[in-house]
C-alpha cells in the first residue's frame, strides 16, 4: 500500500515516536531510494572518518536526475542484504548522530518555496503515514516545528536550502544535463569537498576558468580549514562557476512558514 501523505500546519500536532520497542523498528531503512544532499555527505564522512572520495565509492550511487539534468547521489542499497541501509544494526542506526536529513525529519516531509516580494523560503509539510509504521500508536505530541528542533534540523535545512537555490538556477536554465566539465566540476566542489580543498588550496585557484579571479573573496588559511565556511565556497563557487551567476558568499537563507 501506498503511504498516506497530509499537508500539515508547523503549528498542528501530531502524534508520534520511534524505538527498538516497536515491532516495525528498523523497517523503514530499507529498499529506498535514498538521495544524500552535500550537507548530509559532509556529515557522514566525517562520523565515519573518511574522506569525501572514499564515502563516495564506498556508499554510494551516481546517476543523473530526470528532472534537473544533475548528479544525484544516493546511498547504496545492497540487494545482497535485502537492500537495507548500509548503516543500519539491529540495534539501529550506527551514524545516527549525523543521520541525512530525511532520516531525522521522519515522518514528516518539507517543501519550500520563496516568497518572491520578500526573498524569504516559505516552508510547507506533510505527514507520511506508512501501512508498516507503529510509530503512530504512541501518544507522544509535537508539532512539526518542534520535531525540527528535536531533531536537529536547522543546520541541515539551512545548507540543504543553500543547494535548493542551485538546483532552481539549473531548473530555469532548462532540463538538458549540464556540459561534461561542469558536470565535473558541480559534483566536485559540492559532493567531494576533499577535493574541492585541494583545488582551492592550489595558487591556481583563483585563475580556474572561468572564475574572474578578481570575484573571489580573499582566501584566508582558515577558510580552506573551516569546512563550514568551505562549503559555503564551494556553493558560491558553483554559482559562478557552473550557472554563470555573480560569486557571492551570501548569509544562509531565511525562512517563514504557512500559516
């Protein structure tokens, strides 16, 4: 059966919780089709202490979407183990303090769209109610803004709206997949962020084409070690870079919810 889905206020409540004592525990980090942001990427290589090169290979799939003409990275899936997720245990999820996003806003889902006389993102849910999940039974109520914060979403809301704004870029630029080397250079500087330190701790760096070396901000030792702030030039750089947009390094996007 197909998972009821219902458009849900932030504010309204709603009844749920997870753990090993439900008898479906663990059913739903199985036969997925499980697409990792960049955000969700940094954050796993980093709890598994390896490098974004080697999470890539060893994690994960790469195809391109239908709908945007773009890299999509998702979680390999071993149909060996009745593709069930690679970080799951029986007693649950081995990575769960830097589980992707989509795993910590279950059963919830997000969507966003931007105010256009504000600039702001608007946010919108829904609640998935699938036919297996016990999850519902329990009478632990939050609302959705809530779960969020429990959740420890903001921070992967914040950069995962940051890469939203690229895939709109990409969107109005029409569906056609991108040129071979933008391509390259799109899924390097946001997926394996190892490598794009290595390109922007180059001299060079500033000389890639066709970046105008005069754009970029001034590159501070503690910017190619702060990987937070990396990210951000890795956006930005893909801006300029990929879609031909002036290379800014903009403060993260702000939000509103429907009321």
């Amino acid at each position: 059966m197909e998972p009821k889905i219902t458009p849900l206020r932030d504010d309204t409540s709603f009844s749920f919780a997870c753990s090993p004592a439900l008898s479906c525990f663990n059913a739903c980090c199985r036969d997925l089709n499980q697409a990792l942001a960049p955000y969700d990427i940094l954050r796993l290589k980093n709890a598994l202490r390896l490098s974004s090169g080697d999470f890539l290979e060893t994690f994960t799939i790469r195809r391109i979407g239908p709908e945007t003409g773009l890299p999509v990275i998702s979680l390999n899936f071993d149909r060996q183990t009745d593709r069930i997720c690679p970080f799951v245990t029986p007693a649950g999820c081995r990575v769960y303090r830097d589980r992707p996003a989509s795993c910590r806003l279950y059963p919830l889902a997000r969507g966003t769209s931007r105010n256009r006389a504000s600039g702001r993102i608007i946010e919108h849910f829904a609640l998935i109610r699938e036919p297996h999940c016990r999850g519902f039974n329990h009478d632990t109520a939050q609302t959705a803004r809530a779960w969020m914060r429990d959740q420890g979403l903001e921070p992967y809301n914040r950069y995962n709206d940051m890469f939203l704004e690229l895939i709109s870029l990409k969107n109005r630029r029409g569906r056609g997949r991108l040129k071979p080397e933008r391509e390259r250079l799109f899924y390097m500087a946001l997926y394996d962020i190892d490598s794009f330190r290595e390109l922007v701790s180059q001299e060079s760096f500033g000389k890639h084409p066709p970046v105008d070396p005069a754009d970029l901000p001034i590159l501070e030792p503690d910017l190619i070690s702060d990987e937070i702030a990396l990210f951000a030039l890795a956006h930005a750089w893909v801006k300029k870079t990929v879609f031909d947009e002036p290379l800014t390094l903009d403060p993260p996007p702000s939000h509103e919810t429907t009321r």
